[in-house]
C-alpha cells in the first residue's frame, strides 16, 4: 500500500513523503510513529515534542480530507492512495 504524506508547518517548505506499506490494518497512529523513524532530525524533534502533549491538542492530522482526532488515530485504518496531511494547529505565513 502507498500512502502520501504532507508534512506542513514543521519546516519553511511543506515536505512530501511517499511511503510504501505491507498490511491491510495501517493505523494513523502507525503513520506517525513511521514519520518519526524516517524524518530528519529537526523534524522529529518537532513532531516529538508536540506529541508529548497529549493534554493539549496542538496539531492535527488530515487523512484524504477528513479530520481524524487523535483519539481516533489507533481505530482509523489508511487505505491505499490516502493523502495523510500532518500539522501544527498554528501555521502562520509572510
């Protein structure tokens, strides 16, 4: 399985990642711990420290145009083709 992965508001450009998948249970949480293992440092450092915050929703993820709380993330199965879009709730431009 394929699944597209926008990483917006970590960096001063969005990064795009393809990853390719086995299984047919890909959780969005499954897809955040990936990104983790496979970003550069400056990102993971980012995307660690907000999720250390579980008490404070402070980014979101997107899959294929449809919100999924992170209290959903381990229930909510990607499917192949899925654009997944991960970033902070405050994303500011100039």
């Amino acid at each position: 399985m394929k699944v597209n992965i926008s990483l917006l508001g970590f960096l001063p450009k969005p990064k795009e990642i393809s990853i390719m998948l086995e299984g047919e249970e890909i959780t969005i949480e499954y897809i955040v711990k990936k990104v983790l293992e496979e970003s550069e440092d400056i990102v993971r450092e980012r995307l660690h420290m907000l999720l250390e915050r579980e008490d404070i929703p402070s980014f979101m993820v997107i899959a294929s145009g449809v919100t999924v709380p992170r209290e959903k993330w381990c229930e909510y199965h990607v499917k192949d083709g899925d654009n997944i879009a991960i970033l902070p709730l405050l994303v500011g431009g100039g």
